[in-house]
C-alpha cells in the first residue's frame, strides 16, 4: 500500500486508532472518509478536520450497504477500505449468561461488520489499477487473554480471513494489509488508555506510519511490541507468552 495519493474509507472512525489513522493519513496526502453511528460526533470531526463522513452502523447489513453506495457515489475514485469494526468485552464462561450475549455481540461486531464491509467494496475496488483491503486483527489473534475468550477468537478469524481473502484476490489489483495492533492505549476496553503496559496511540501510529511507508509490499503490519505475542508460536515459547500475557490479569471467578 502506498502511504500516500489515496481515497481511503474507514468507519469505526470517531476515536480511537480509527481516528488516529485517519488524521495520519490525511496528514500525508489522503482523501479520508470517516464513518460512524453518531451524527453529531461525525459533524464535529468533519468541522474540525475536513473529512466527509458517512454514518454507518457495521453491525446493521443495510446501513453498510446504503454507506457504501454514498461513499462510491461521492467518491468513485475510492481505493482504500479499512475494514475496521470493534468492541471487547470481558466474559466469563462458566455459564452461559456470563458471555452468550457479549460472544454474539462481539462476533456481530468484529466478524460480520468487516465482512460486509468488504462484501459492500470489493467490486468496486476492482475497478481501481491499485487498491488495498486494510483488515485489523490483534496480537490476541495469536496468543489469547483468557477474559476475552470471543473478541480473541474473532481477531484469529480476521487473521484467517485475510490470509485467505488475499490469495483468492491475487488476481485483482486489490491488496490486503493486515494491521496487527498490540495493547494500544486507548479506550477499547475500561483503564486502557491508563495502562501503563499499553502503547501510546501515538508512538504506535507512528510505527504503523514508518512501516507503511518503507514496506509498501507487506501482508503484515507488526509494530514491534506485537511480535511477542504474534510469533510464540513460530519462536516455540508460546506457552510462556501466554502464561506472561495472563499473568497480570485477576480471574473472573475470583
């Protein structure tokens, strides 16, 4: 992906790395559209910033499909989608009424959203001669946070997706860029934008930015502090990263 000379869609933009991307992105020469549910917040950042906006709710299939027509209609050289969508939720699943309405919720949210949202560009970004499918999955892809049995299990299907997705679409002039963030502080879940072992949002913006720009070719974007949790696996120490990556965490049971 270049970093720069695009028309790029990111919804799940009204905070957050969302928003972060989309002021670095429009900083380095980028038409970026925002999206989100709140019209008023959309209002604010489009006085503030420049941005279009749309307002879209990625958990609704019609509201995707009808911000999708606005988006192409306005913006028909569009060749950057960020198929952003998320939420994370502590569960607790030794019963069900501890995490069946926060699994669905969450894989309404973090699965079906990008996929509709892909589903809804990738005709049109076919027509483009140079376009890019941006996915975001998590380092919790890799290595799993107990507390968070279902956000984890949907950032691995991201994974998964993209992977896939892109060797089908080798055909195409469409890329597919998956951004793996580590913890990043911001107010994903409650304390996080306080945790002392999260990232800056900044300082990971930053490194996504760098990456981005010196490594136009890549499947991955992996900021270093991810890689201890992307590659346990590969390393053959995964047991101890996930016994580290849980071991600052109190049990739900407690």
């Amino acid at each position: 992906m270049n970093i720069s000379g695009n028309t790029i869609f990111i919804p799940g933009a009204t905070s957050g790395i969302g928003l972060a991307l989309a002021l670095r992105f429009q900083e380095r020469g980028n038409t970026v559209i925002i999206g989100g549910r709140r019209a008023a917040l959309l209002e604010q950042l489009k006085n503030e910033h420049g941005f279009d906006t749309v307002q879209v709710d990625t958990t609704d299939a019609a509201r995707i499909t009808a911000a999708a027509q606005d988006v192409i209609a306005r913006h028909p050289d569009l060749n950057v989608l960020v198929a952003m969508a998320g939420i994370m939720r502590a569960e607790d699943w030794h019963r069900p009424e501890g995490f069946l309405a926060s699994a669905e919720e969450t894989i309404t949210t973090n699965l079906l959203g990008p996929i509709r949202l892909i589903g809804a560009f990738v005709e049109h970004l076919q027509t483009r001669q140079d376009a890019t499918i941006v996915t975001v999955s998590s380092g919790l892809a890799h290595t799993p946070l107990a507390f968070t049995p279902s956000y984890n299990a949907t950032k691995a299907a991201i994974h998964m997706l993209s992977e896939s997705i892109r060797l089908q679409l080798a055909d195409t002039s469409v890329k597919v860029l998956e951004l793996v963030p580590p913890l990043v502080a911001t107010e994903l879940m409650p304390g996080q934008s306080d945790d002392p072992n999260a990232l800056p949002l900044a300082d990971f913006i930053d490194e996504v930015t760098e990456l981005i720009e010196t490594q136009p070719e890549a499947h991955e974007i992996l900021v270093e502090r991810v890689k201890f949790l992307r590659f346990g696996e590969v390393r053959g120490d995964y047991e101890q990263v996930v016994a580290t990556l849980n071991s600052g965490h109190r049990d739900l049971a407690d």
